[in-house]
C-alpha cells in the first residue's frame, strides 16, 4: 500500500525570507564554462575506465 502524501508546510516570516534568498542566490551561482568542461571531462575519463573494464 502507498506511503500517503502529507502536506506541504506553509512558510511565514523569516523561514519564508530565507527560503526566498536562497532561491535567488542559487539562481545567481552559475558554473562557469571552464567548470563545465572539466566536469565533463572527468566524467568522461570515468565512464570510459567503465566500458573498459
């Protein structure tokens, strides 16, 4: 039988202010091309060590 599914809770005063400002700060991190290509890059190292094994 499925879990059911509470309630989401409401935020007021400074938990809603928090909340807000980490929701627009984490729209403001972006990761910068550099990043993303040695993410990627790493990723790919992995993932073929993988497929090699």
């Amino acid at each position: 039988m499925a879990t059911p599914i509470k309630a989401t809770p409401i935020l007021s005063g400074s938990s809603s202010r928090k909340f807000n400002q980490v929701l627009v700060s984490e729209q403001t991190q972006k990761v910068s091309t550099q990043e993303r290509q040695r993410i990627q890059s790493l990723v790919e190292k992995v993932l073929t060590k993988k497929v090699a094994k």
